[in-house]
C-alpha cells in the first residue's frame, strides 16, 4: 500500500496509516464490548434520575462534537509544519474522544438504569466510523498532496 511518497517518507506514512487503522478497529471493537457488558450485566440502580442521564448526554454531545474540532484543527496544524506525528496524534484524540462518549452511556447505564442509553453507542460508534483514517491527511502533512490532484 504506497501512498506515493519517496523513501522513508513513504516507509513512515505506510506504517503510521496501518497503525492508524489498527487502533481504530480496536477503539470500534471496545465501543462493541462496552454494548455487549450492558445488554449482559443489570443495573443495580432503580431511582429515576433522568437528570443526571441529560447530564451524561450532554457531557457526550459535547465530547462527539470536540473530537471532530479538534482532529481538523490538528490536521491543519500538521499540514503546516508537515508532520505525520501530528497527524497521528488528531486521529489518536478523536477516536479517545468519541470513546468517551461510550464510556458516558456505560455510566449513564449503571447509574440511571434508563433504557435509552444506548443512544450513547450510537453517536460514539457513528463517530468513529466517521473518523476512519484516511491516506489524503498523511499525504497533506507530507507535502505530497499535489500527486492525486
């Protein structure tokens, strides 16, 4: 899988874009494994706190979004310094970031016992799909980017 760059260029932006991928089906097999422990385990909670539920949405809503922010501010940034690591370091957050938005239904689930939890699942895996790695950022950052046009 070339990405059309020359030498160890090349070399380091084929492996920073498998890494990439590896962890991205990691992070999107997590968010799986998070699901699976809800549908299995019950929630000890029976009070009804919607509250704290809206709270947790919220706190997920905004962790989603951030994750989109930030990875297209940081893919600018390495563009300009023409930097891989930085590349490396936007996919990195976003997929944490929308891992957080998971990890907010996991807790909205045990905490609440409100069904609806699983909207959290949704917008974290919908997130991550979204931000699958793509080679065109590692070519910008490279100063390649001029070979597909």
């Amino acid at each position: 899988m070339s990405l059309g760059l020359n030498g160890t260029n090349q070399n380091e932006a084929d492996s920073i874009y498998r890494s990439l991928k590896v962890i991205w089906l990691a992070i999107l097999a997590t968010v799986i494994a998070l699901f699976v422990v809800t549908r299995v385990v019950q929630p000890v909670a029976t009070n009804n706190l919607q509250i704290i539920f809206w709270m947790l949405m919220a706190l997920g809503l905004f962790t989603l979004a951030a994750s989109f922010i930030i990875k297209q501010k940081l893919l600018k940034q390495s563009a300009g310094k023409n930097s891989l690591g930085v590349v490396r370091i936007a996919y990195i957050a976003a997929f944490a970031l929308c891992e957080a938005t998971a990890l907010f239904g996991t807790l909205a689930f045990f905490v609440t016992g409100l069904q609806y939890y699983y909207f959290f699942f949704v917008l974290s895996g919908f997130g991550i799909i979204l931000h699958k790695p793509q080679r065109d950022d590692l070519l910008a950052a490279s100063g390649k980017d001029n070979l597909w046009k």
